[in-house]
C-alpha cells in the first residue's frame, strides 16, 4: 500500500484502453495537458474485448486497488462489435465479483472516443478519488505476491 | 538472457521539463536484460535514430524499448530503425511517457517515478515479444460487382477503364436498376434513359466488363485479394448467345395476361418477354410461371419463330465459380409496401398510387406512353395529391427512423412536371419538412412552389377516403392555418419511403460485411472510410450503403472504383502480423472463437495428432487465417482453453505488464 507525503493512502490503478478510441482519448488528454493523477497507469489493447476479465483479476491479485476498462462508445468499435463482447464479459464479471463480496466498484467500464479527452482525464480523476475513498484492495490481493 | 536496450526521449524540453530523464535512464538500466540505457533529446531525429541503430548493432540487441511519445506518433518510425539495423521490427516497444505522464503530470518527483514504472511495463512487455513477420499474399486482379444498378454500371465501368475486369451479376434480366424506371431526373429534368442507356450499352461493349444478368451470388469464401464466389446463373430458357434481342417470340407468345414488373403492374407483358426496350443484355426471357410450353409442354410458338433458334426450354439453372480480389455491393434498395398504411387507401383505390408508379405513368414508354391517366377510369386527374414521408422518420413500428433523403426532390419534380404539362390540374403537396439540401435543390424546390404554383401544405394527412363519385376525399390538417382541410382529389401519390434490398442481408452475412439496424451496409468509418466495408476487400456503392440520389451515387460509385483500383493494383498485399493463432494441442475444437469473429477468419479444420502412444488421433481445431484476422483479439477472451492468442498483444505479455505495474 502505497502513501503520500501527508500520509494519505494512493491507490494503484490499472486503465485498460483499446487502442483506437481511449488510448487515442488520453493521447489528447495529453496534448491537451489535462492533469489526471499519475497513479493510473495505462496498458494499451488493441481493441477493449482483448481484455481477459483474468487481466483483471491479475492486477487486483497483484496488488492493483482499482481497473478500469475504457473502449469506443457502443457502435464506434473499430472492429464493429467488440465493445458489445466487452460489455456482456464485464456485466457478468460484475455479477461474479457481487457473488464474491468484492466491491464491483473497484472495476469500471467507461466508452471514451478518440475525441473525449477531457472526458478520459474527468474519468480517471473520479475513478482515483473513488478507489481512495473505497481504500486499498484487501480482498483480491495475494499477499504472496507482495515484494 | 536477452539483451534489451532503453533509450529516454527528451522531446525536447515536453518530457525532460517534466520528467528527471537521466533518472529514468539510470533506474532502467538497473533492470535485468538491461545493457544499454541511454537518453538523447530527440530520438526520433535521424541521430537519435542513428543512436538507436548503433546500440542494436554495438550490443546485438534482442529488444528495444523507447520511453517516448505516443505509439500512435512513432512507432512505425522506430520499427523501421530496428529493422534497418537489423533486429525484428516488432522487438521494438514504446513507453508512453510524454502525452500518458510529462503533459499530464506537474510534480516532477511523481512524473519520473511514474515514467519508469512505464518503462519498467514495457521492458516487461518486450522480453516476451517475438519477432514476427507480416504475412503477404497475392491478389487476383478481378473484381466483382454485385447489382447493376446506376451504382454497380458506375463502378464497373471505371474500374474497367483503369483495366481490370469486372463482372456485374445482376439478379434481374438486365441492369440497370431502379433508374431504368425513372421518367425525368431532378434537378436537371434530363429524362433517365437518355443519360442512363448509354451506360448501360457502354458495359455491355467493354470489353473488360461481363454482365452476369438474372444471375445471383450464392456463396462467397475467402478474403481480401482472394475471394471465391459461387454464381447461379438462373435458367431464363433463352441461349444469350444466340438470341439477337429481335423481339418476335414476345409478339408471337400468345399468354398475353403476365402483369409487367417494369411497369409495376399497370399493364402487361407476354409469358416470353423482353423488359424494356433498351435492356442490357437484350435477350428474352421465358417466365416459368406463365409459360404454357414449360407448364404443360403445349405450345412451343416462340421456339417456331425464333429464327436463330435461340429458346431453349430444357435450359437449367448453372453454377459459376469464379475468384475476385475485390467485391463491391451495389445492391441498392426497394420502395417499402405502402399498404399497410390502411389510412392512405392504396389498396382500396386503384387511384392511390406510389411515387415510382407515377414515374411509370408519366414515362413515354410506360402503360399510358406517357399521358397522365388515372388508373381506375383512364381520365385526366384534375386534383392530385401528393403526401410525403410514407413511411419514413416514423417510430419502428410504422416504418423506418430515417429520412429516405430522395422524396421530397423527387415530389418537387413530380409536381412540378404535371403543372408544367396540365397547367389545368391543381397539385398539392403534404409535407413534414421539405428537405433540399444538394446543389441547386432549393432553387428547384421553390420554382415549384413559386413559380409552378404547386400548393405546399405543412401538415399531415389523416385519411384517404373513396368516394362513390370515383374521386378520393383527402382529410388533412394544415398545421400553419390550424385548419383540417378536404382536399376532393382525383389521384394521390405516397412518397414511400425507401429500404434496401430484400437481399442484403443475406449477401451481407456471405460477405460478412456488416449493416445497421435498418439493413443498410455499414462503412468501415462513417467520415473517413466510407465505400469500404469494415471487411477489407468489400466495397460499397450506391444506395445499399444509405438513402441517396443519382448525383450522389454516382459520385460515390466513382469513389468506390478508386478503392477498387487501387487495391488491384497492388501486387500483393501486406498484412499485419498482430493476429489471432490458436495452439492445436490445447484447441477442443468448440467454436466459440469462430462464433465472436467479425470477419469469419476462424475456420476449422480436422487434424491429425500424433499421441504420446504413437497412435494417431483426428480432431477438429480452430486455425485463423492471418490475411482476414485484423487482431482485435475477441476470440482469445472467448476461448474456454485458452488455446487462442494474439500476437504482439498475447496473455502472457498483457499479464507481465500489469505485473510490472502493480509491482
Ligand atoms: C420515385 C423515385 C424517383 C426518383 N427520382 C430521382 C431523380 O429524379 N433524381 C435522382 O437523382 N434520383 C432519383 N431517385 C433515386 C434513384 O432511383 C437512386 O438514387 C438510384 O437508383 C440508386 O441506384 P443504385 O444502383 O444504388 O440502386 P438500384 O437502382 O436499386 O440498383 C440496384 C440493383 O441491384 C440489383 N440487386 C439487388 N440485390 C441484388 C443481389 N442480391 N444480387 C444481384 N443483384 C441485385 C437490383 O436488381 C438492381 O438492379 C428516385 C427514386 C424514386 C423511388
């Protein structure tokens, strides 16, 4: 677990984004120099159905306090329907974390175009308050794999 | 071990103002494989390129990883520097840690620590890269035209003047679609046949086109470059190639009560017929379900007069099979049935007629040579009425969503025409909006209101009402008066909205080529790519891409062809080696992965395997075909055994990166 100066708890996130509508949405956060905090780090897929709900269940075991899941808007995907495959997996990854008594709100799905770059920076600002607010992952993380 | 290198971009001052470089550098190169860290202030400047090129070479890299911009910037450059210095282009990864951390972070302590954290998920990453190779494949210089309307004629034709071969398979007994049908064209007036009958002679005479009339697609395998189509070609009972188009057998045949297509019903044809005088092939066809000769064998009239004994009554349905690089849909589209608008009475009274039936009536070679009757009693109307958007911007219930783009041009012409040739006849004109953006449309549209006179009312009309003298009782409301009006009229016309063809879906499925929800094909990006298909290979053109006119087909059917050419002029076709491929061992062969694919690049094949007992097993796996796999990885999520990966994007390199990340 990971503190601030002020000894504030900094959660770890881990952001998934396709690579033709998210990656390209924080590109322009970027050049729009939009702040987001820098605890969320961004693993780019080529499309948001490449993501295994494994991927996710990895980072909260490996530590991650929160993933969120960014693809193109339904009917934008690149690949026409993959965003569709993204939000059937993840709906029923939702209902399985419920099961488990995990906090579902540790993951989230957010459509954010290759436009949408003070969205992607709104987005993530929120996601890491919450995540804060909800403190560090417990539950999923593997203590094994603490270094 | 692998030998991997670092090198730490300053872009200037957009990273190294930011992030402490020489920081990051340092703490990378700590990291195992590591050799070579190093930070420059442009890495993508041909020296810093050179830097990169020299360490390859220096320190025999396996791998490189730049912590630089976006890989939507440089990428491509960089996998080119790799592979000139000799290492696989696709051992090269990038850290995004200018637009995903300097531009968007303003502490530099929190900037460069996240910075190598970056590059520590792309070492990670790299390590497990493999070199790969893009695959290449020849392509058949053909292409394939599906519906010869204005669209398929339009295409076809360029492309067979940039000079490749085309074949257009039309399922009619001739091309040229619903613009053959057309009596004047707006907004010039200029009467269809006039424009369009050259085109159509023009295909038949290139010697690079061939019309495969009254013939359908059945089957379509294979992929961009290389695609295999199985065509029926329907038994018409006439040889093509003997038959002159000479017209005796359809004067002679004495079944005379066939409803004719052409005209949409308003006359007859012959059981033997030729469509319309300028059809293109000019061959006769024999209707099987009107034909006294194929329906009881008495007869045989048309095979005694045809002089080059051209009919053949024992003529049967072929099949085809031909390969194509390219395809193109042009299957255009149909006017929706109207009668289930019950208010509008269309099939109570023979005088409430379609748009495309009025065409028809004022057509000089249509049921009436062109004088404007009423069905019902062949009388001059003196009051018509025509009512827009039957049909269209409706709920889903009772019709389509959309605007079909095309009627309130087309209303304008129609009332405009009759006011011009029966100056005596009153012409109103119901509308929601009247729509006229296009060149010179709006002009056109007010000439008929202004300057024709044609009695434009905003408003809807409620019913329609035979009455017993013959004439039609139009009730309406007028929504600028707030007026319910009855109009006494002696025609009403219904602009019926339009619809693709009754076939697309089913060619979209062989193609598969994607549509909407309405059906109509979807372009591969709706501004930036749009006659091309999300399937490479497949092309749109013409109204089964949307609502459009002639000017605007045409233009697009042009824009199609480019694509067209300029696929076939490549000699083979590279493609990206980021794709799907499935373990055999651990495949069961369940098809999930095939049932999540856009593109139909899973197949299944039965495979030997040679068991640890020397016995040898046949089981069914999946094997992706890397020319039509475009990478997006839904199949390895779908697959149960995790038999199927992607290359450049593989679980186990998605995995070491969150790993690195939540270290
Ligand atoms: C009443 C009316 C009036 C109009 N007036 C005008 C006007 O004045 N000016 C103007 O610019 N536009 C006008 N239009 C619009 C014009 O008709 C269209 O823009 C044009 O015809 C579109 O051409 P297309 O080739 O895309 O489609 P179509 O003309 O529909 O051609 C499609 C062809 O494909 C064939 N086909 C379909 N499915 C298959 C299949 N599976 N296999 C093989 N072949 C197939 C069909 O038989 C047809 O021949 C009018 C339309 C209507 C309804």
């Amino acid at each position: 677990m990971q503190v601030n100066e002020t000894g504030a708890f900094v959660p770890t996130v881990v952001a998934f984004c396709c690579n033709w509508c998210s990656y390209a949405g924080a590109d322009l956060s970027g050049t729009n120099r939009l702040q987001y905090p820098s605890n969320i780090k961004i693993i780019r897929v080529p499309c948001s159905c490449r993501v295994n709900p494994m991927f996710i269940l990895r980072a909260f075991q490996r530590g991650a306090d929160g993933v969120i899941l960014c693809g193109c808007h339904p009917g934008d995907c690149h690949y026409t329907t993959g965003n569709y495959y993204t939000r059937r997996r993840m709906t029923l990854l939702f209902s399985m974390l419920d099961y488990l008594g995990i906090e579902r709100e540790r993951t989230r799905v957010e459509w954010v175009s290759a436009a949408e770059g003070q969205k992607f920076a709104e987005t993530m600002k929120s996601f890491a308050a919450e995540i804060a607010a909800l403190g560090p992952n417990r539950r999923l993380e593997d203590l094994r794999c603490r270094k | 071990m692998q030998k991997l290198g670092v090198f730490v971009c300053h872009c200037g001052t957009n990273i190294a103002a930011t992030v402490d470089v020489k920081a990051v550098a340092e703490a990378l190169g700590r990291e195992p494989s590591v050799v070579v860290s190093t930070d420059y202030p442009y890495m993508c400047s041909e020296s810093g390129q050179n830097l990169i090129k020299d360490a390859i070479r220096e320190h025999s890299l396996d791998g490189v990883v730049i912590c630089s911009c976006s890989p939507r910037m440089h990428e491509n450059t960089f996998r080119k520097a790799a592979a000139q210095a000799g290492l696989n282009p696709y051992m090269v990864e990038i850290a995004n840690i200018r637009e995903q951390c300097s531009w968007i972070h303003k502490d530099r302590e929190e900037a460069t620590e996240k910075a190598i954290v970056l590059g520590r998920a792309a070492i990670a990453k790299v390590l497990l890269n493999t070199p790969l190779t893009a695959g290449e494949s020849p392509v058949t210089k053909r292409a394939l035209v599906i519906g010869g309307g204005i669209a398929g004629i339009q295409t076809a034709l360029d492309i067979a003047e940039a000079g490749f071969p085309v074949d257009i398979v039309e399922k009619e007994p001739t091309i040229g679609g619903k613009m053959a049908q057309l009596d004047k064209t707006f907004p010039t007036l200029d009467c269809a046949a006039c424009i369009l009958t050259p085109k159509m002679v023009d295909c038949a005479q290139n010697e690079n086109i061939r019309i495969l009339s009254f013939s359908e697609v059945e089957e379509v395998t294979g992929f961009v470059g290389n695609f295999t189509a199985k065509i029926r070609r329907k038994a018409r009972y006439v040889d093509e190639t003997k038959c002159t188009g000479c017209g005796l057998c359809t004067e002679k045949c004495p079944v005379k009560k066939v409803p004719n297509e052409f005209n949409l019903g308003m006359d007859n044809r012959r059981a033997v017929y030729i469509p319309f005088a300028q059809a293109v092939p000019k061959v006769a066809r024999i209707d099987p379900d009107w034909c006294n000769m194929l329906k009881n064998g008495k007869c045989g009239l048309c095979s005694k007069v045809c002089t080059v004994g051209a009919i053949d009554y024992k003529q049967t349905d072929t099949v085809l099979e031909e390969h194509y690089g390219a395809i193109v849909a042009a299957t255009g589209y149909e006017p929706i049935k109207v009668d289930r608008y019950g208010e509008y009475a269309y099939a109570q009274s023979k005088d409430v007629i379609t748009s495309l039936e009025f065409e028809r009536l004022t057509n000089a070679a249509g049921p009436t040579s062109g004088t404007l009757l009423r069905p019902s009693d062949g009388r001059h109307p003196h009051t018509i009425v025509f009512i827009q958007c039957v049909g269209s911007r409706c709920t889903p219930e009772m019709g389509k969503t959309y605007c079909s783009k095309i009627c309130c041009m087309y209303t304008a012409k129609h009332a405009m025409l009759t006011r011009e040739k029966y100056p005596d006849t009153d012409v109103y004109v119901f509308y929601i909006d009247v729509r006229t953006p296009g060149k010179n449309f709006d002009e056109f549209y007010r000439r008929a209101a202004e300057e024709y006179g044609v009695h434009y009312i905003k408003g809807a009309v409620g019913k329609v009402m035979p009455r017993a003298d013959g004439t039609l009782d139009v009730q309406a409301s007028d929504l600028i008066m707030n007026e319910q009006l009855h109009i006494n009229a002696d025609l009403v016309v219904l602009a019926a909205a339009i619809e693709p063809s009754k076939t697309a879906r089913r060619l979209a499925t062989m193609l598969t080529a994607s549509m909407d929800t309405n059906d109509f094909f979807t372009e591969a990006h709706p501004k930036l790519r749009p006659v091309e298909s999300p399937t490479a290979g497949i092309f749109l053109s013409g109204v089964c891409q949307g609502p459009k006119d002639i000017p605007e087909t045409v233009s697009q059917a042009s824009a199609c062809a480019a694509k067209v050419i300029g696929l076939l002029s490549k000699n083979k076709l590279t493609g990206n080696p980021c794709v799907a491929h499935s373990d055999e061992w651990m495949c069961n062969g369940c098809s999930n992965c095939a049932s999540v694919c856009p593109y139909g690049a899973i197949t299944y094949l039965d495979k030997d395997f040679r068991m640890p007992d020397r016995s040898t097993k046949t089981r069914r796996v999946a094997s992706v075909n890397p020319a039509v796999c475009q990478g997006c990885g839904a199949c390895t999520v779908a697959c149960p055994s995790g038999a199927m990966d992607l290359y450049g994007f593989s679980n186990s390199q998605i995995m070491a990166e969150v790993d690195a990340i939540c270290k």
